[in-house]
C-alpha cells in the first residue's frame, strides 16, 4: 500500500467554486439585509395594528389551549398530567399578558374570563389528580 497524497485537484475546484459563488453569495446577503430593513421599517410603521392581530392570535391560541386541556381533563381515558398542566399554565400566562397589554376593552376582559378558567383547570386537575 503506498501513502498517496491527495491531488490538488479537488483544492483548486472547490476554490474554482467558491470564487464563483462568493459575489452572488454576498449579492443575495445584501438584498436578504435590505428587505429585512424594509421589513422593519413597514412593521414600525404599522405596529399597532400588529400588536392588536398578535394579542388577538395569543388569544385563540388560548383558547384552543384551554379547550385541549378541557378535552384531556374530560375524557374517559387516562389523563396526561405533565401536558394538561402545562396547557393551563401557559394559557393562563397568555390571558395575563393579554389582559395587561390590550388596548381593546372587550379583550381584556374576555382574555381576563378565559384566564380564570385556565385557573379553575388547574385547580381540577390539581384535585383529580391529588
């Protein structure tokens, strides 16, 4: 067996390449960086309109957190304690982020409700559980 070293070949073709690609490589960078500074100027522009769709998606996001949890803590079959749990908390989480920081009364209000019954959840499942 003889210890060949390896031809430079596949050196100068990967240096062929990367010579290539490196302008459009940093001509595709450039343009990625103008749009994200477009992104962030027009999400500065609009950002209460933002932040009003954002709470509104925590909210339902919520809300389907707490109708899983309600699901799980209902049916007959066993109960995932670790999961259901954490679906209550972090839903109870959102609702008090919600509450705090919505600029729409009916919101805050809705999102202080479904918060309590996150609550309640806990405290179910606490007892069944216990």
């Amino acid at each position: 067996m003889s210890s060949a070293a390896p031809s430079p070949e596949p050196r100068a073709f990967t240096a062929t390449v990367a010579a290539t690609l490196a302008p459009a490589t940093w001509t595709v960078l450039g343009a990625l960086g103008r749009m994200l500074a477009a992104l962030a100027r027009a999400a500065h522009r609009h950002r209460v309109g933002l932040a009003a769709i954002v709470g509104r998606g925590v909210f339902w996001g919520a809300l389907v957190s707490w109708c899983a949890a309600a699901v799980a803590l209902v049916g007959g079959a066993a109960i995932d304690v670790d999961a259901t749990m954490t679906r209550f908390v972090l839903g109870a989480a959102a609702c008090a982020v919600i509450t705090v920081s919505a600029s729409a009364g009916r919101l805050r209000w809705c999102s202080a409700l479904l918060g309590a019954l996150h609550g309640m959840g806990v405290l179910v499942l606490w007892l069944v559980t216990r």
